[in-house]
C-alpha cells in the first residue's frame, strides 16, 4: 500500500472559483485505473497559508490521503497529472513535478513520495530532503510498508477496510530501546528486517519520551542500565488499550530485573517506588524473552510468529455467512498435514472469492516462513506483463530484489533447489485464465512440505490445468444472512413495513446471495422501489464491480454467446439455443461448458440459464455501447426503444438482435424498416398475451430483410408473402405463426441451413414451397393451415425431419409417403378429416396421431412400425377393424382408441405384449375383450369410459393388478363381478 501526501499551495492572486473550474478541466489521459478510496478523514487536509514564495512542505500532523491501489496504478495517475514517468531521478532535483496542463491552475503544485522499496535507498533520501529540507526526517519514512487486511465481509460494507486517522500514524510494532546499552546492534537490526519481511510497519524508538507509542505491539528492551523511564504508565495503560509488550531481558534475567534496584534509583527517587516495584514485578512476569548469544536466529522467529498472532487476532473480521465456508476450506488444506497441498476457491464474480481468501491467508499465514498474497492476478498480468508480476512473485518467495530473479539471471535448477527448501503459504487471487499461470505450474510443483497454494478463480478449468487438490464452490449467502446484509440507506425512508418486506424480498431474490450485489443495493441513491421497477422489467443495471468484470477473460465466441442469452434466450431450451447460436457461426456448446466453467451459466433440466443480477449486467453492457441512440447498439429487446427505431428508421448495421414484445404496442412501419440493418441475425416479434388490434403493421408491404437473418419469429405477420428480395439461406428458423401468409415466396430459394419451418394456423396458406434443397430440416409445423389442399413431394427427401405435424389441415386428403424419412420420429395427423387411407409410413417412428379422420382399417403393415411408442386413434368414428398384428408392436406403451365409436372387437393377442402400459377403450362399441388380454402384462391403466356395450371381462383379467376406470356404464351388467375388484390397484365406478 503506497502512502504519499498531496499539498497545494496557494498564490496570492488565485482565484479560488477559477481554480475549481480549471480543475474540473483536467483530464486524464490513458488507461483508467481502479477506483482509488480515499480516507474518511481526507477533508481534514488543510492547505498552508498563502506565501509569497510557496516552499515545499510535508506536513505529518495533518491526516494524509490514503490510497488503497496497487503500484501500477499509483504510477500511473502520478505520470497523468505530473508527467513523471516513473523515474525519481526527474523529482531529485526538483522539489515539485512539472504542471499538469496549460488549463490546470497555474499555482496547483503536486509532491510525489515514491515508498523507498521501489526506488533506491541514495533517491529516496535525496527526494524526502528536497522535498522537506529537513536532513534528519527520512525515518520515520523508511520501509514501513504494512500488508493491508481488507474485503472482509462485515454489516454494510464488503469494501476494503479504510485506515482511520489513528491507523495512519499507528504502528504495527515499536522496537524501543537505548543506543549504547546494547552491544550487538545487529540484533535489532535482524529483528527488524525479519518483521519488514513478513508485511509488519516497525518503528525504532530510541527517545525518552513520556507518551506511551501508539502500536499494537511494543517490544522494550530492558538491560542492567536501562529501562524506559514511562514504564509505569506502560504497564498501567496495557489493560486500557488493545497492545501487547514483549520485554526483552538483555543481559539480565528476571529476578535481577527486580532485584537490582540500584540502576534504577532515579526513577525510584522521582516517583512512587511501590509504583515502580510494582510494574518491575509485573513486567517481569509478562511473556517474554531472554536474548542469549547461541539462540538470537531463534529468538528472532518466536518474536516474530508471537507478534504475527497477536496483529492477526487484532484483525480478525466476523464475515456475515462466510465463516463455515472458511473453516470447510480450512479443513481441506489439512494445515497439520506433510504434504504440499492447494485448494481452488470458485464462485461467480462479486460472491467473496477474495474475501474468504484473504481472511484464510491472515488466519495461518503465521505458521509459515514465507507467504505471499498476489491480489488480482490477471489484472496485474494485463496491466504489467506476465515477466513483471513473475519477479514480483519470485522476489518475494525468495526474499530477493526483482533483478535476480530475472529469467535471463536464474536457472530453474537453482530456482527448484530454493524453492523446495521453502514452507510457504501461496494465494494466487482472481486467476481468469490458464494463461496467466502458465509457466507458474512449474513453479507450484516445487514446494516444500507443509506448502499451501490457494487459487482464487471464477473459471473452474483454471483448477483442473493447475491440478489443485481440491475444488471448493462458494455458496451464496442464505437468505437470513443476506437479508442481514441489506441495509435500506437514506433514499428508503418512509417505506412502510409491508411495501419495506416485499422490495427486500425482490432485491434478495435478485442478488441471490451475492454480498457485491448487496452492497451495491444498499449503497444505492436510487428508491429501491424505482429499482425494484427495472430489476422487474429486466432493465440492464450498472453494478459496480460486476459491471467492469464479468466479461474478463471470455473470448469473442463466449462473450457473444453470454450477451445473447443475457438479452433473448434465457431460461430456454438449450438445444434450441445452440441451433441458433451455431447458425450465427457460433460454437455453442464449447461456449456453453466454458460460460458454465467461468460461473456465468447454469444449465439444468436442459435449460440455459443465469443469475438475474447476471443478465441485468450483461443488458447494461449492451445499452453501454450507446446510451442515447438504441439503434446504435447490437440488441435490442426494450419495447419502446425498437419502437422507436422502427419509427424513426434509425437501425444501423450494428443492430444483431430484435426481441419485440408487441402486447401492448399498436404502430405501422415503413417497408423498408429493415434496410440499415443489414447485420441483423436474429429477429422476433411475439406476443406474451394476445390483445386484438396490437402489433406492428405494414400498410405499405415489406420491402427489405437482411440476408444474415438466422431466426424469423413474426407473429400474425401482417402480410402475404415475404419479400422477393429476401434470400433466406442462412436462415435456421422460421416461425411465422397465425400470419396472413398465402405463399411464402415466388420461385425455388436456397434453404440449407433451415432446420425448423412453423406456419402453424395460417390460415391462407394455400401452396407450401418446394423443401428439396432444406437438407438439414428437422421440423415441420403446418398445424391448423386450413387452406392447404396438397403436400408437396419435396418432403419425401428431407432426410433430417424429425417431426412432421399436419394437424387439423381439414382439407388435406393425402400425405406423400415418409417411408424414406429415417429420421422420422413424430408424425400426426389427427383432425385431417378428409383422409380416408393410412398413410406409408417410416418404419423409425415413434409416435403417431391419427385421431379424427376418416380411416377405416388400420393395415397389418402396422407391425413393421418396430420403434412404435404411442398410438393414438381417438375419435377416429369409421375405424372398424384393429389387426392382430398390433400385438408386435414391442415397444408400444400407449394405445389410445377412446371415440372410435365403430370398433366392435379388440384383436386376439397372440403373443405379450410387454411394454404396453395404458389402453383407453373408452366410448368404443366393444362388447367383451378376449382372453388374451392377460398377456398385456405391463397394463398399468385400462379406462372404460362410456362403454355401454361392454357385457363381460374375462376371468383372467383379475389376475391383472392395474388402474381400472368405469364411468357411464350400466352397472347392472356388472352385479356379479363387484366381489372381484379386490384384486385391481385402483377402480373407479360411476
């Protein structure tokens, strides 16, 4: 974390409203860094009394800003607004950098103070002394650079904590001693640098001062001549304040320490001696340390794992619902075990990856000799380069400057032989994709025992590449806790409690337990009831931290795909959604487990789906491409924004995607709405509930489609045919349902890639086109098409079709033949009522409906359906004969024959039939069934509805155990079989 102060001087001639508005002009070039936070306290900066001749200041009593930002960025906004490039050696002789711009006020000076880590130690010095002029006051500056404990988990906030004005100029730990009572001062020295090394801020004391340091550990020196003259005061205020003294017998044990009162008869004879007898005996009983010649390496590591744990229980959070998901994840690192050990922690952006990561690594980092924290690994890698973050890495590991560690410097023999010496505690945060670790794989593998190696990710495959022990998912937080985390802010006062409990149950289901997101909706300046409007709409939403990450490390591929089903197909079947993502040149199943790897899709019962907070971001992506012109943008799916564009004609060739609700719309369109748009790949107009007289119209025809169209979806589409111009080759869909259509189009046209056709309920529809060159057609939906005489040929080729349904086409009297249709599986033609002969028929089909037409006899041929599943001849009312050889029909499961009020007598069955689960004979003329009925003996469900001719069951029906269900019969016929229903499952009699 790097501390630097910022001070402006203020020219006598200044004027105050023209500096702000020639500050407000600065701009700042390049790339944008990470929001930076600023202290709480940061208003308390006051600027110096104007001078004549500003001079350069650093004024310590006044709280500084702090930044919470990595060193990239902290370089690159001091290069923006003083054009230093990250060199020291343009500031050492010059105590301010140069201006920021000619627009810039003209008395707006910066201090730039670099941390002496990153400079040399000679630049660092002569920058503090030029910028201070104060020779002796680079101490309390020098290499106190502390580790920051942050994105902890706590009541409103999931931020990184911020340091108070009391933190800023608190240390971690404070040596204090007095030169020249100590003869080995490399001890101190030693100490020192040891705690540097591990992130703890160390201050020397050496002056008698009467106050007690501020510090949460302080270490006293006590020796034959010394001890520090406020050593009452010490011991009288540790119960007071949360610190820890550690007193180090130099030279002394602890019986002299109380014995020898001689070398402390001054403090005796200037204040209370029982006092001072007192605080010898206290502090002589406090856990301590005794420095002996032989052990001061030793020594050194036990001060150093004690204050560690006193700085670690001083920090330690309470995470709102994340403390049983740490201590599982503690549990997997089996920290007692010998063996190298990592665990990958994945979870979708913003649900607490680095926050339960952090709170582990601050919870055992004490137990190990070298630990390192990379926070945000793949932005560092993006920003600095992989080579940089690796020496940053490998520096750090190995307690060495970056110039060693240098490929071109380091052999990996040598870098193994260091490394496996080594217990380290490792934490590679946000890894979004292998490549960023790569080469660092290697590197893992050569741990010594006892390693632990965390890998924080969103991106499940990172784990499976890096070969990680364990994988752990990090759950959302419950609804209790997450309702706990939702604070309403000032812009929700006045809510009453039952319109209070129905928005926070929205903004919760919203969230689903994601603490980023509940902290954006209780940070919020908006109403949550306006919030609670677009979240309901299905708005895009700008969410701070989702927003400028979500499509971090997806490919052009996955990120089309993520912004595509964000915008039009989730919650949709997925096999339809990769038929059509395929189609726009997409692979979308490859899309698919990587979006479900990178924690950005879920897919289940095979639906696509995603999180709402998810595709809200994602739609926010889209209206982002241009906020104030929709038809600028590449989807559109908001009812009045395509409203618009329609109206206005403002489409343009980014536009890729239409998904227009017309149910409460009612405008025309001009023919050539579409002709800007000539991208445009997807287009759907429907209605989610039919209003009569609304839509979008064309009183003046169509004249324009754009040839990349891959879907068209038009409901009631308000014309006769589609455009002459329109070459439908890439189409992969077409549903025109309800249309005006009479003709799809004049002439033979390209169809390759057309894989459904859905004109159900067209009434006009008289011709259907020629379907030779639609190879690749697997659907065919001609339900209802009243108008439609004849099929034609062509549809005997479509070797793909799966599902052919001519459905109440009333005036259809015959089917070409499908016996070359090996794909077929679904073929019905109920409702065809003019046709009077079973069709030919592909022996492949699985289900078949023939109910309502006027067939007779169903032909033996009938057994050569081997795949045959369900048979439905309901309300076929001139079907007379049934064959035999139904009985081969292996696979058969459903026979419905319900309506066929012809049918006299159900077939002799020579042979089981051990599929067939469910039999409706109801309404049927059958009079009695034969004996062979026992060999269905899968029956399940046999239904006599309305049988009124039925006389008798044979005997060996009863040992039958099925649902049996009599209604409408005479019940009279039945008086001698009522003791024989024991036996069924399940009758019902009325």
């Amino acid at each position: 974390m790097t501390k630097h102060g910022v001070k402006e001087s203020s020219s006598p001639s200044g004027n105050p409203s023209n500096q702000q508005k020639q500050r407000r002009q600065i701009q700042i070039r390049g790339h944008r860094p990470s929001p930076l936070r600023i202290n709480k306290d940061s208003h308390m900066i006051k600027k110096p009394p104007k001078l004549t001749h500003p001079e350069p200041v650093v004024d310590y009593n006044v709280s500084p800003k702090v930044v919470h930002t990595t060193i990239t960025d902290f370089r690159s906004v001091v290069h923006q607004l003083t054009g230093v490039n990250n060199s020291v050696s343009e500031l050492q002789f010059s105590a301010f950098g140069p201006r920021v711009a000619s627009s810039a006020s003209t008395d707006y000076e910066v201090i730039v103070i670099y941390r002496r880590s990153d400079i040399s130690n000679d630049a660092f010095v002569k920058v503090v002394r030029r910028l201070t002029g104060i020779r002796n006051s680079v101490s309390d500056l020098n290499n106190n650079v502390s580790v920051p404990l942050n994105s902890y988990v706590e009541k409103g906030s999931m931020q990184d904590t911020e340091l108070s004005t009391s933190a800023i100029r608190e240390y971690d730990v404070v040596i204090r001693y007095k030169r020249g009572c100590i003869s080995n001062d490399d001890f101190i020295s030693h100490l020192r640098a040891a705690l540097c090394r591990r992130g703890v801020s160390v201050r020397e004391d050496t002056d008698e001062v009467d106050t007690v340091p501020e510090c949460r550990v302080l270490i006293i020196f006590l020796t034959t001549t010394y001890v520090p003259s406020n050593l009452v005061n010490i011991v009288e205020k540790q119960s007071k304040k949360p610190r820890v003294v550690y007193p180090i017998l130099y030279g002394i044990s602890p019986f002299d320490l109380i014995t020898n009162s001689k070398c402390y008869e001054r403090f005796f004879l200037q204040d209370e001696p029982n006092r001072w007898q007192a605080a010898l005996e206290e502090i002589s009983q406090m856990h301590g340390y005794i420095l002996t010649d032989k052990s001061e390496s030793e020594l050194i590591d036990e001060i150093v794992r004690d204050a560690l744990n006193v700085l670690r229980s001083n920090n330690k959070k309470h995470m709102i619902g994340m403390d049983m998901q740490v201590e599982e994840i503690l549990s997997l690192l089996c920290i007692e075990s010998p063996e190298v050990c990592s665990v990958g922690i994945w979870g979708t952006v913003g649900i607490g990856k680095t926050a339960i990561a952090e709170e582990i690594f601050h919870r055992i980092y004490v137990q190990y000799e070298t630990c390192v924290f990379l926070k945000d690994f793949h932005r560092e890698v993006e920003l600095r380069g992989y080579d940089a973050v690796r020496e940053e890495f490998l520096s750090k590991l190995l307690e060495v400057e970056p110039d060693v560690v240098r490929p071109s410097n380091i052999k990996t023999s040598f870098l193994r032989s260091r490394i496996q010496r080594k217990r380290a505690l490792v934490v590679l945060d946000n890894v979004n994709d292998f490549r960023d670790v790569e080469t660092f794989v290697g590197m893992l593998s050569y741990f010594g025992p006892r390693s632990r190696i965390i890998i924080t990710s969103r991106n499940r495959h990172v784990f499976v590449l890096c070969k990680t022990s364990h994988v752990y998912e990090v759950k959302p937080l419950e609804f209790s806790n997450s309702l706990h985390l939702l604070n309403p802010g000032t812009f929700q006062s006045g809510l009453s409690h039952e319109i209070y409990k129905t928005l926070t149950l929205e903004l919760v289901k919203f969230s689903n337990g994601n603490p980023l997101v509940l902290q954006f909706l209780s940070r919020s300046n908006r109403e949550w009831k306006s919030l609670s409007q677009e979240i309901q709409k299905f708005s895009g939403i700008y969410i701070p931290g989702i927003f400028e990450r979500i499509c971090c490390g997806l490919d052009e591929n996955e990120k089309s795909i993520f912004l595509d089903i964000a915008c039009f197909f989730r919650r949709m079947d997925k096999d339809n959604v990769a038929m059509l993502l395929d189609g726009c040149g997409f692979s979308a199943h490859i899309g698919f487990k990587n979006l479900v790897d990178k924690s950005l899709l879920t897919i289940s019962h095979n639906m696509v789906d995603m999180l709402w907070f998810l595709q809200a971001t994602g739609r926010e992506i889209v209206r982002q491409e241009s906020i104030d012109r929709p038809g600028d943008r590449s989807r559109l799916w908001k009812a009045e924004d395509i409203r618009d564009v329609f109206i206005d004609n403002t489409g343009t060739s980014a536009v890729e995607g239409i998904f227009l609700n017309m149910s409460q719309l009612k405008f025309d369109a001009n023919p050539n709405v579409f002709e800007k748009m000539c991208n445009l790949r997807l287009l759907k107009l429907y209605f989610s509930e039919m209003i009569e007289n609304h839509g979008v119209f064309l009183p003046q025809g169509l004249e324009y489609l754009p040839n990349k169209l891959r879907l068209l979806h038009w409901e009631h589409y308000p014309i006769t045919s589609l455009p002459q111009r329109f070459d439908p080759k890439n189409l992969v869909e077409l549903n025109l349902p309800n249309s005006c259509v009479k003709k799809l189009w004049k002439g033979k046209k390209s169809l390759e890639n057309l894989k459904k056709m859905r004109l159900s309920y067209s009434y006009q529809l008289r011709k259907l086109p020629r379907l030779t060159s639609a190879q690749n057609l697997e659907l065919l939906d001609l339900e209802g098409c009243k108008s439609l005489v004849s099929i034609s040929q062509s549809i005997c080729y479509l070797r793909k079709l799966v599902f052919l349904n001519l459905k109440d086409c009333s005036n259809l009297e015959s089917v070409p033949s499908t016996v070359d249709l090996e794909s077929l599986e679904v073929l019905n033609l109920s409702g065809c009522s003019k046709l009077e002969n079973f069709p030919e028929i592909s022996p492949n089909v699985k289900e078949m409906y023939l109910g309502g037409t006027m067939i007779q006899e169903i032909p033996s041929s009938i057994k050569n359906l081997v795949l045959l599943q369900k048979l439905d001849l309901e309300n076929s009312r001139r079907l007379v004969i049934l064959p035999k050889s139904i009985c081969k029909l292996k696979h058969l499961e459903t026979l419905n024959l319900s309506g066929c009020s012809s049918l006299e007598h159900f077939p002799d069955l020579s042979r089981k039939m051990k599929c067939l689960k469910s039999m409706d004979l109801s309404r049927t003329a059958i009079k009695e069934l034969p004996a062979s009925i026992s060999y269905l003996t899968a029956l399940e469900e046999l239904r006599f509805v309305g049988c009124n001719s039925l006389v008798r069951l044979p005997d060996n029906a009863w040992s039958l155990r099925f649902k049996v269900e009599f209604r409408q019969i005479d019940t009279e016929k039945f008086s001698k079989l009522w003791n024989r229903f024991g036996w069924l499952k399940k009758v019902q009699i009325s």
